[in-house]
C-alpha cells in the first residue's frame, strides 16, 4: 500500500515540478527494404504515432511510439508485416541546442511468417542549432543501439539511426512542427541455414504537437 502511495505521488508531483510539457502525433512514411543475398525485398507504409516529454532543468525524458501495416508484394517471401514501436529517452543538455542521453526502443513485427521481437538499448546524440530566424531549428539526431535481444528471429549486429530536419516553434505559440527525413539499418546475423541479412527504414517523418512551459 505503501509503495503504491509512492508511486502516485511521484507521478503528481513530477509533472508539476517539470519546467516543461510537451505532447504531439507523428507519421512517418515509411519504406522498409530487406537486402538478403542477392535480393531485395520492399515493403512500404504509414506509421503514425505521439510521444510526449517533461523537461526539467538539463534533463528531458520521453516516451512515444509509432505502429502500422508494411506492405509487401504478397508472396511467401515478403508478406505484409505489422509493426510496433515503442520508445524511452532520457537526455541531458550538454551545452545550448545539444543533448546527449540514452535510449530504450522495442520493436515487434508480424507477419504470416511469425512474430519478431527487437529490444534496443544504446545512446545518442540530438543537436538542434539556431538557423536565424526566430523558431527555427535545425535537427541531427543519431542512435547507436549496441545492445540487442531478439525473440522469434536471428540476432542484431549492430542497429544504428539517423534524422536530419527541421523544426518550427512559432513565438509566444505552443505549437511546435518538426519535418525530418530518418534513415535506420539493422545488420542481422546468420543462422543455422540461413544466411545474414541487413535491413533498412527510410523515409519522410512529420511531427505536430504542443508544448508548455520553457
């Protein structure tokens, strides 16, 4: 009973010590290719999905995830896919307009085939520099999950993710836009009779939300 109070408490008391609030939808078109020997299979879709943030002092965490329908061509080989994001960051401002944390991503994919499921754990950088007028911002953000668990499927080698773009905060609004285009690569190691594969995200990401506070 005792840690449940705890655990209510800390869950009114953050938010309102938060400096800032943030919470917004995002889609991301989104194209999935699958470089296995000599071929390459495609797949294509929107993902769409929200995230929100609460910031104080250096420290921002957020939470946010995306899910959707890959379609592929409908043959055996690459079926269309299900697929589901899920993420935690947590960053600390290093300097102005630069923040470095770590992240915590799960993924899972379903398909005729079977259910695959990647949980990611690694860093990243995000820098947002000025780019003269007011609001705007440039955006690099890029992702190293060195760390990988895989049910359903073989293991990661290596998982890496990049963003360029844009944002948009108008002055004394709430409103905030980001426009970006990500690009994502999964090497995946061989197994038992089958030969490694790497996979590949890209694509336009459009984001709007609202934030309160600093």
């Amino acid at each position: 009973m005792r840690r449940g109070g705890l655990v209510v408490l800390g869950l009114v008391v953050v938010p309102v010590l938060a400096e800032a609030q943030g919470l917004g939808g995002l889609a991301f078109n989104a194209r999935r290719r699958v470089y296995y020997q000599s071929a390459v299979r495609e797949q294509t879709g929107l993902l769409v999905g929200g995230s929100g943030m609460m910031r104080l002092g250096p420290l921002e965490v957020g939470v946010g995830g995306w899910l959707g329908t890959l379609k592929g061509d409908g043959t055996a080989l690459n079926p269309d896919a299900k697929a589901r994001t899920t993420v935690a960051s947590g960053l600390v401002q290093v300097v102005p307009g630069v923040m470095v944390g770590a992240r915590y991503e799960v993924r899972r994919f379903e398909s005729d085939v079977g259910v695959t499921v990647w949980t990611l754990m690694g860093a990243g950088v995000r820098v947002e520099p000025g780019l003269g007028a007011p609001g705007l911002r440039g955006l690099v953000e890029a992702v190293v999950l060195p760390s990988a668990a895989v049910q359903g499927g073989a293991a990661l080698a290596a998982a890496r993710q990049v963003t360029v773009g844009v944002s948009y905060a108008p002055p004394r609004s709430p409103l905030g836009l980001r426009l970006g285009y990500r690009v994502e690569r999964y090497d995946v190691e061989a197994a038992p009779g089958v030969s490694a594969r790497y996979e590949q995200f890209q694509g336009l990401v459009v984001e709007a939300g609202l934030r309160f506070g600093r």
